[in-house]
C-alpha cells in the first residue's frame, strides 16, 4: 500500500476507503466478513453518454446487493464533502485516472 490518505466510503459501513489519490480498497472477504488486511479494487472504464468515459468500481452493500459506483463521484462525495449546487465534477486534464 502507498501513503495515501485513506478514508471511508459513507452507506458501506468501513468495509471500502477510497484515498486522496482515487485508489478505492475494500476490506471485505468472502461476503461481509472483514479481512486482516485491505486489498485494491480494479477500476474499469465505461462508456457515457455520447463521448464519454469513466472509471468505476464495484462495491457490494450489506444486502449483498452490488453496484457499479463512478470513482470520480466516490472522491467529490468523500473528499469534497459532496456536489455543490451549480457545479459538475469532471477531469480537467482529461485522464480518467485523475482524480
């Protein structure tokens, strides 16, 4: 693990982190159980809209219900305190690993 700051994602009760860099890691094993140790969740990307593109995980609830969750998203709603009125999230330089 790097020594990014890491904090947790709200609704999954600390099972995921993302940090300050956009790595999301995950702290389940084997369903809700929780690991010894944290491993990397692989991001991949996925078409929007017309042109665009984006990187996601996917992160599974208590439920066990999984979702496909923007990893840009992730970092405004954790790191910024969640999408001001007015204003839309989007990488400026154009990489989607930017974050």
């Amino acid at each position: 693990m790097s020594a990014d700051s890491w904090r947790p994602i709200r609704g999954y009760g600390a099972m995921y982190e993302i940090s300050d860099m956009g790595d999301v890691r995950s702290w389940r094993w084997r369903g809700a159980r929780r690991a010894s140790s944290p491993h990397l969740l692989q991001p991949f990307v996925r078409k929007q809209g017309r042109k665009g593109r984006a990187l996601f995980v996917k992160l599974t609830d208590a439920d066990g219900k999984s979702i496909d969750a923007k990893v840009l998203s992730l970092m405004v709603d954790t790191w910024m305190g969640g999408k001001r009125p007015g204003q839309v999230p989007y990488h400026k330089s154009g990489d989607l690993k930017d974050n």
